[in-house]
C-alpha cells in the first residue's frame, strides 16, 4: 500500500490558500517528498507525516518554485533528530545547487547523496527501519524521464512490485524441499542438496505492481506515454484550464488539462490527478470538462489531498 | 507617519498559524522590510501591501529563520516587473550569503547594493516615487548596533527626523524675502542678492521625530538601552515567555520576556511589542505579566499586528 498527499498544487508563487506544488509518498512508514517549494515545509507541518522519516528527495527541476522550500526543510530535518543520510535525485545541475543549499545552511547532522540526472532506474528497499538504496530488487523502483521544459526537468516514476503467489501445490509437485520455500519466494535462486531450485517452481504468474508517475513541469512530449504506461495514477501538471492558454502553454513550456488529459488516454493511466495550477487561475475546478472530455477518470488536485494506491 | 506590520512572530521554524519573525514598514508607499524567513513572501500577500514597492531590506542575522525566504521573495519581487534597485543591509556574511542566495535564484531584473556591517547611519530620502541614498538630510534614517547572538547579529532603529514648524513672524522679523522661504524651511543656506540666510530664521524649535526600534536575536546587552532610547515602539525578541527558561535563554543567546521588558525601562521607550517566539511556546499571552510587572506597556505581537506611528 502506498499512500501519498499533495502539499500544495500551486505553480510560480506559493499563495496563501494554495501552496508550491508538491507530492508526499509514505511507504511503509517511510517517506519520499517530490519537490519542495517555499513553504512545503509548513504544509508537512499541517500532514503531520513527521519530518524524522523523509529518506528521498525527488527533485524535478531548479526552478524556485520547486526548490526554494529545501534550505528550510533540510535544516527542520536536522532539527527532528535525524542523522541517517538522505538521497536526493534531480536533473543536471542539481548537485551543484545542492552545494549551494548547503552553504546557506551551513551544518546538517546528516550527509545527503546526490544522484544527478540518472539514465537508470535505481533501487530501493524500504522498510520501517529506513531505506537503503540496492544494486538490484528493493521494493521500490524509481524512473526517471528528460522532459520538455525551460531548464533541464525530469519525471518520475514509481514501482512498487507485487510478489507472484506461493503455490504450495506447485512448490510440491516440483518437490521442492520446505526448508527453502522461504527463499524461493523471495526471489532468490537456491542450490539445496546439490540441487539447484528457482522461483518459479513454487511461485504463480506474474502480478501487477503499484505504479506512480509524476510529469511537472513540462510540455506534453510522446515520450510520456510509455513512460507512464499503466500508472494507477498519473501526477500530472495542469498548469492552464482554458484551451484559449495553449498559446501560453506552448511559449512557457506547461501543459493545458486537455494535453494533460490526453497524455492520461495514451497512457493507458487508471486516474489522472492535476496539480501545479497558474497563480491566474483561482479556481481550477471550473475548467475540468476540457479534461474529463477527453479522459474521465481526472481529478483536480488541491492542497492536502489525500490519496492510497493498493496492489 | 509610519505604518508597520508583523508578517511572521515566530521563531526556529515556520508554524502553520505563527510564520517566521519579520516586520514591514511602510513610509510613504515604499516599503522597507526586517528579515525574511521562508513563507514571509506568503504573509506579504495576506497583508496586500504589494511587492514592487520594497525598497530597503534589512537583516538581522544570517540564519535560516530570518533569510530562507529571500530566494522566494527576490524572485517574487523580480515577477512583479521591478527594475529599481533594492538595498540590502546586514551583518558581517551578509554579502556572501546574497552571491549564494543569486546563485540559487540564476536570473533578477534588478540591481542588488548590498551594505555590509554599516558603522554609520545610513540616510535615505523616500518619497512616493522611490528612494535613495543620501550623504546626509534624507527623510529617514537607518542606524544598526552590534548585538549579541550566536552568530553576527545586528539591530535596527529608523529615525524620521521631523522639521521645525515654520514661523511666518519669525521669517518677517528677520526680513527674508518671501522668494526664498520654501527653500529656508526645507533646511537650505541661501544666497540672495548678496546676503545669505539660514534655515532658523524662519523656523521654531527642534522636534522630536518618529523612532522606531528592532532587536532580535539577542541577549540583553548594555548598549540596547542607549539605542532604543525614546523610541516610540520598541519591537524585541521574547523567545521565552517563562522567567523558568532564563538559562536556555542565556545558552541559546535569546531573551525571556522579563529581560526584554527591563530593556524597554531602561531605554524609556514609549511601547514594547514582543515578537519571535519559541516554537515550544502555543501561547505567549499567558506570560504576558512577566514583562507588564517590569513595563506596563507591553503588546505581546501576532502575525497580522498592524501599527502606525505619528509625529
């Protein structure tokens, strides 16, 4: 089970009843934030997901507004008592302006990993211990996708795989001994008694995953499609509501709700969450026909939205 | 007259209902600002006093509760289609700390002047149009004195030196041509056909100004009370509210209430308006008498205090 909420859904400039776009995941107690404009710090504080357990930064792009907010939420980290290290993942550049950060801040009680602009998916076992990054399996897998935007922007995707079914009657039909059932259906190859057994001898098909992904802030490239392939929810940027902005949409490098929409279809997405709207636009829920138009199944975000995404 | 505003009456970390110790003056519709800790941007909007017309802003300390929302509000400023210069004024660091901040931000349309540690007052003249610096005269005048806080620290007073009533039978005893009574009372010498006459002789006595005053972090060192003389409002840091907490506030380098007050005796101030208070504090109001048993008149602040000051 994964939960997540949104801290805020506002591009640009954080505004009194609608802060900086930002996403919150908690899985397994444990927490991975997507951005952190100004302020996000103060929308967790409302969460009450704590400060302690935040072991990923998912960064998106160098823009203030999902940026501006890390000084002040790695020093309340500090603050919390933490001392573990914690990754923070972003596009080119990003080391660099974390060096910047850093010298803002001065001292933290804790390191920070850097893992800049990354071409593979990287792997992450997470616990109610902590996380800990993996050469291979973990339960968590996070993507990334180069989008379109004025500086250099990622998206993200996340990928909690489910385990097939132990099959007792599979496991004994292969007779396969009980001592290293266990293993087996962790995933793990055993040699047993000069005898070598894989999983798929106790283990049934294969099973569908969680999947996540999170596209802001950027144009609506073809890339995306495939990247966010069968998410059971798709974060997306809905920067305008009126089609009459696409002109806009195009020279600021966002999105309308109906590009994002369409995104959603080609996709093959469960649900489509819109967030990071134009401080303009007050109220966004006035345009959601020119998403549900195209894909029904589209929610409009706001700050504090709470969400759960089961197997 | 002066109008003022507390943003935030915080201290440490920025609360869902108290943001970060900070303070705008407004003179003339130019505004000119006291720290900036992350979300101060966020109460400017609550309080709509605007954001192309900040022309001064003055720090306090370099940490992070009074400078994480610099990066926000310069950018913010920047969007509101300012190109006039901002003067910044702060401790020693501070330039350091704006290259770091600009390097974070990339991008303003705007100059930044930045006064380091400044052992003079410096004398600005604000108008409606803008303001400037000037050698001397200037309608408003920012002096600092070194405090004492675990890092360099500086606090502020603004004196509007108010002129001298205009004595018309003054001016016609002492025969100065009427041509030249303008130029007399707004503080000229003047040569007029081969004779040179002085301000006072057209004008009354001295007048006492508006003085306003602003200490925070800081122990309660001597030299405050010499400062803060005769200051029409004295705004000081109150981080414990509890005479219990004299020691953490002696080990942390803040002020309990009843030190703050004992400040405001000393330095005959006309009111004291408590601000910055710890996180750990719900309720400052249930201390009060602390600093009212010292000195009566004693506000404890919130964010949204709104106060103006007359001659």
């Amino acid at each position: 089970m994964l939960n997540l909420a949104l801290l805020g859904t506002g591009g640009g400039m954080p505004m009194p009843d609608r802060f900086l776009s930002s996403v919150i995941l908690n899985y397994q107690g444990r927490k991975i934030l997507i951005d952190c404009g100004e302020g996000t710090q103060v929308s967790m504080r409302i969460l009450k997901w704590g400060f302690k357990s935040i072991d990923i930064i998912c960064i998106t792009h160098i823009h203030g507004d999902h940026i501006f907010g890390l000084p002040g939420l790695l020093s309340t980290i500090g603050n919390s008592g933490r001392v573990e290290p914690i990754t923070i993942i972003g596009p080119k550049g990003i080391s660099d302006t974390i060096k910047g950060i850093l010298a803002l801040i001065g001292y933290l009680p804790y390191n920070l990993y850097i893992i800049e602009n990354p071409k593979l998916p990287i792997n992450f076992s997470i616990s109610s211990k902590g996380s800990k990054i993996e050469n291979s399996n973990g339960n968590i897998s996070i993507s990334t996708l180069e989008l379109e935007h004025s500086t250099p922007c990622i998206g993200y995707s996340f990928y909690i795989p489910r385990k097939p079914k132990f099959l007792i009657e599979k496991a004994k039909s292969n007779k396969v001994p009980k001592e290293i059932w266990h293993r087996l259906q962790n995933g793990e190859n055993v040699n047993y008694k000069r005898k070598t057994y894989t999983p798929d001898m106790v283990l049934g098909e294969k099973r569908k995953g969680i999947k996540l992904s999170f596209t802001t802030d950027t144009r609506p490239i073809d890339t995306i499609a495939d990247f966010i392939n069968k998410s059971a929810l798709f974060i997306c940027e809905g920067t305008y509501g009126d089609n009459e902005d696409l002109e806009k949409a195009i020279k600021n490098k966002h999105m309308t709700f109906s590009e994002a929409a369409s995104l959603a279809k080609s996709g093959d997405v469960d649900r489509l969450l819109l967030t990071h709207f134009s401080p303009a636009m007050d109220n966004p829920e006035i345009y959601i026909k020119n998403a549900t138009n195209i894909f029904p199944n589209t929610i409009i975000g706001y700050d504090g939205f709470i969400d759960e995404l089961s197997f």
